[in-house]
C-alpha cells in the first residue's frame, strides 16, 4: 500500500492544505493520506495556536473521506519530529510505502530538520514545487535524487493570513472549507 504522510500545525487547516493533498493523492496514486496536526511544531513558534481537540475537528472537516486524521503526535505530546513519527508509523505499517508530502517552503528548509537523512531513508520525500529544484541540485545532488517533484496549481494562502483576516473581521470564505469555517464561527476561534 501507498501511504501519504501531511504533517502541519493546521492552525487553522485551509483551502490550500487540502488541495495539496487531492493533488498528491492523485499524481502519486496513494491509496491513503494521514493528515498528522503537530503537538508543537519544532520549527518555529506557534502563535495563537488553538487546542488540538479544535484543530483535528477541523481537520475532520476539511478533509472528510480524502485522508484520515491522525493524533499520533499529539498524543505523544512534546516537540513532533518527523523522525519519531515514522519510526511509530513503520513499526505499523511494516510493509507499506511511505510518502512524506510536503510543500516548496518546507523542503528549503528540510536538511536543518531533526535527522534528515533518516528521513529519507524511512520513506519517499515528495515536494510541490519545482521552482526550488535548481537549488537543491546545487547544493546536493544525493537530496535531489531523493525526491519526487509534482507539478500542480498551487492555492496560495498560509494560515497565519486566514488568523489576521477573521480577526479583522474579513471574509475567508474563499481561503477556508465551508464547514471549517463554520465550525470556527461556531467557537468563536481566532476571535472570529
């Protein structure tokens, strides 16, 4: 079986999120995804970051039948790295093909992650954008060779622009899955 693996803050999960998931889900012919929330991100601080309880609801949301949501690291609490999430999912998934999916920001950034190369060596790293693919030559052919490159439209928008927009009181409704917007309204998250 073919595994995707989308990992992220979903703070909140957006348009975006889950286009780039459809995408992947198609150009690599998976027959699962897991959508993994972090419990807290090792790379950089999150602002604001509503409960995790609020966060996979709205990544049910979003998601539906496309992937399954997985509370692997925040029910292992601490900092998630990619790494100890792996070495959980392949005790499991012994068998299977793992697929990391990520998009162009994290993969300029991935060599500075806890333990790179066994990443790679656990599973098969897939990357959004071929913008970066010159750089990553440059700089190390062995990490090109690593990676699958998939070219689809991208939906511009981060979730820090959704938080600034609904606590402005500006409509996200072209940013943000109808029922997760609801559901945001609903509990008055990001003081929306």
């Amino acid at each position: 079986m073919k595994i995707g693996l989308f990992g992220g803050t979903f703070n909140p999960v957006h348009t975006g999120h889950v286009k780039l998931v459809e995408n992947f889900k198609e150009k690599l012919n998976l027959d699962k995804v897991f959508v993994i929330p972090t419990a807290q991100p090792p790379h950089k601080e999150a602002k604001e970051l509503v409960s995790s309880e609020d966060r996979i609801n709205m990544l049910k949301l979003a998601f539906g039948n496309l992937a399954e949501v997985s509370d692997i690291e925040i029910s292992r609490g601490g900092k998630s790295y990619t790494l100890l999430t792996l070495e959980e999912l392949k005790k499991i998934y012994k068998d299977d093909e793992l697929y990391f999916l990520v998009g162009s920001d994290m993969l300029l950034s991935f060599r500075r992650w806890y333990r790179w190369e066994d990443i790679l060596s656990m599973c098969t790293l897939c990357a959004t954008d071929r913008n970066n693919e010159e750089s990553c030559k440059e700089t190390d052919s062995d990490f090109f060779e690593k990676i699958i490159f998939c070219d689809f439209e991208k939906t511009v928008v981060s979730s820090s622009e959704v938080r600034e927009k609904l606590e402005k009181g500006e409509d996200v409704s072209h940013l943000v899955p109808e029922k997760v917007l609801n559901y945001i309204k609903e509990k008055g998250l990001y003081n929306a």
